[in-house]
C-alpha cells in the first residue's frame, strides 16, 4: 500500500532559484497511513509529482510550506522539515535531515548528513554525518582545476558552519570550518579547525591544505584574517593566530606558531618544530624556520628575512639582519 497520495487540487506557485523566477505546478502530499512520526490524514509539502517523494522508507515533506521541483528526489529516511526549496537534480537519501534550507543544481545530501539553515548548490556529495549548519553557503562547480571531474564534497564528521565553501575544495574528516571561506581545490580534513569571528573569516584558497590538529584562528581586530594559498600546507599541532598569510609552497607543522601580525611567508617557507614567528614579519624565497628559533618583528617596523637560509636551535631574531649575515 502507497504511504501517501497526491492531492487532486493543485497550486501554481512562484519559485524563485539563483536569482531567477519560474512558474510551477504543485501538489501537496497526504499521508495514507501511519508511519514512522506521521500519522494517516496528515499533509505535508507540495511535490511537482510522483517521482519527487519515494513511496517506500519513512522519507517525508513535514512542512506545508516546503517545495519540492520536478528532477529532484526524495528516498529512504530522509526527512525534510522547515521552509525548504529542493530544486533540480537534488537527491536527498538515506537518514539525511534537510531543515529549512535551499537545494538545487544537482546537490545529494546521503547517509546521516544535515543542512539546516543553508543554501547547497550545484553538484556535490554531504554525506556520513558530516553537518552543513547556521547560514552556510555550499556553491560547488566543476572544471575549476585539471582535474574537471572532481565534486565538491563534505563528508564524515565535518562541520561547516556560518562558512562559504565553493568550486571543489574537499572538507572531512572531524574538521570543524567556523566563520570561513573554503575555496578551489583547498581540502580541510583530520581533526583540523578553522575558527573565524563575526569580524573576521579564515581563508583557504587555491589548492591550500590544512589537516592534522592545526588550528587556525581569526582575530577580533581590523584585518584579523588568517589567508592560506597557492598550495600552502598547515598540519601537525601548528597554530596560526590573527594577520597572517601563507603564499606559495609554504609549509607550517609540527608545533609551530604564527602570531599577530601583518606575518607574510612565501615562495617555499617552512616553520616547524617548535618555530614561534610573531608582529610585523615578511619571510620569502626558501626560509627555514626550525626547532625553537623564534622570530619577532617589533617598534612597528616589518623585519624582513630573505633565504636561502635556515634558522633553528635557540636563534631569537628581532630585527631585519644585513646581507650576508647567517
């Protein structure tokens, strides 16, 4: 026996989908009979059709003002509750909770994975129980790199949240992506932390990578904003605090710490060990930062290293060094 019907009197709604308007046809669904938490005689959402509810599993529409277009679809547990917009392409499965939110373009959300309060759009997988939550903004799109194929995917036990996360970049593990900006091919995984601000995001662009337990944190003050790009690496047990940004090829591990700021690193900088790099700090061009060596730029001017060269042991810069020295 089908678990619900369509009802015969239908609605010409306007939907309103990346900025364009449409006009469509809907039918609200009634359930038959008693299942799961809904009981027979009860009406749900409006469906473009048939094919958009599985008449199999407990998948249902629980609000009466969700939407639900022709080519999405809607099977096996999956619940959608709240004001939600579930346009073309869109394939919610498994135990997946969608929750007043915005769907379209080919997204599928599977296994126990949640949407609340968000907008998904264009082909990627949410899947596991990884969680899309609090005015997050999901825009995948493909073609952005050579590798055409790849999807935007956050899996897991990921968290994203009051974040943007678009093209391809990769988010899983148990990372947990706070107030910040995950972009192209940049992947966060492991245990690692993007933790920006109502001042401030974090920014991982390009093909950046942050993993491990690093943690990367945005300050509260003007320009706090923590930016990896250029297929920077962050991981191990690093920690980059405040105005820092990390260019091309740098690589900050270990116990390793970025603090305050304006700090630049670039073209092939490493920090590692237990490296400290704090204030008004420009590194480039193959510097090696390592063990307990601390560099700090201090009276307001920028102290400025330029490699090759290394920097380790118990070493204590504080000041721009003269040609030639080290």
């Amino acid at each position: 026996m089908n678990k619900y019907e369509l009802n015969p009197v239908s609605q010409r709604v306007t939907v309103e989908l990346n900025g364009e308007k449409q006009w469509t046809e809907m039918h609200q669904i009634r359930a038959l009979r008693d299942f799961s938490d809904v009981t027979a005689g009860s009406c749900g959402g409006w469906v473009a059709d048939a094919s958009c509810l599985s008449q199999h599993g407990d998948c249902w529409i629980y609000a009466e003002n969700s939407l639900v277009l022709a080519g999405a679809h809607i099977d096996g547990n999956a619940r959608v509750t709240g004001t939600c917009t579930v346009g073309d392409g869109v394939r919610i499965t498994d135990n997946a909770w969608v929750d007043n939110a915005t769907l379209s373009d080919g997204a599928e959300i599977a296994g126990s994975a949640t949407v609340q309060h968000s907008t998904v759009r264009g082909r990627c997988s949410i899947r596991d129980e990884a969680r899309v939550i609090n005015q997050s903004e999901v825009y995948a799109a493909q073609g952005m790199t050579t590798d055409a194929t790849q999807i935007l995917q956050i899996y897991h036990q990921a968290t994203v949240d009051h974040s943007r996360v678009v093209h391809q970049a990769q988010i899983y593990g148990r990372a947990i992506v706070r107030h910040a900006f995950v972009e192209h091919r940049a992947e966060v995984f492991d245990d690692a932390l993007l933790l920006g601000n109502d001042d401030n995001n974090v920014w991982v662009c390009d093909c950046a990578a942050v993993y491990g337990q690093a943690r990367i944190s945005a300050g509260t003050g003007e320009d706090q904003s923590p930016t990896l790009r250029y297929s920077s690496r962050v991981h191990g047990s690093a920690v980059i605090e405040g105005d820092c940004l990390l260019r091309h090829q740098v690589e900050v591990y270990g116990s390793a710490v970025l603090s305050g700021g304006p700090i630049m690193l670039d073209e092939g900088v490493t920090l590692c060990g237990s490296a400290r790099v704090i204030g008004n700090v420009l590194i480039e061009h193959q510097v090696t930062i390592s063990e307990e060596a601390v560099v700090e730029g201090c009276d307001g001017e920028t102290l400025h290293l330029r490699g090759p060269k290394a920097i380790g042991g118990a070493q204590r810069i504080t000041r721009t060094p003269f040609y030639g020295v080290f």
